[in-house]
C-alpha cells in the first residue's frame, strides 16, 4: 500500500515539475523494494530533467540488474515515452 501511495506520489511529483522531491523519495522507496519499477521510472527521468544524464544512467543499468526481463523491457518503453535517451 505505501509503494502504491509512492508511486502515485512521485508521478504527481512529475506533473508538478518537482524532481528534487522525486529523487528524495524514489530513493527512499527503492530502499524499502529494489524492484520498484515506478520508482526507477521516476527517479531517471527526474535525474534527467535536472541534467543528471550519468547519474540517470546508473540507475537504469542498476534497474537492468535487479528488476525481471519482462519489467526492464517495460521501464525501457516507459521511458522511451518520456523521450529519455538511454543508449
């Protein structure tokens, strides 16, 4: 249930263009599950917009490793969405 709240937290965190705070709790959810999908979502895209290529980088191949085929292949579509650029 607190994930779920999260997750629709950071999305509203998006819409507002408040990514200081997507990083702050995206971070903190993924210390609870490691294979938040949503979070990672977030938090690389929030990196993203606050000129964090590297860093949104590291947390997609941090995704790659721990999340499931099925799910990564989703954060990539997801992601491609969101025009971010990961290769």
């Amino acid at each position: 249930k607190y994930l779920g709240s999260t997750n629709e937290l950071l999305k509203m965190f998006f819409e507002a263009r408040d990514y200081k705070d997507i990083q702050k709790y995206a971070s903190q959810s993924l210390v609870l599950d490691s294979a938040n999908k949503e979070a990672y979502l977030w938090l690389i895209l929030a990196m993203d917009k606050l000129g964090s290529i590297e860093m949104a980088k590291g947390e997609l191949r941090t995704a790659e490793k721990i999340l499931i085929d099925e799910e990564y292949q989703e954060l990539l579509n997801e992601l491609k969405q969101y025009n971010f650029m990961y290769r």
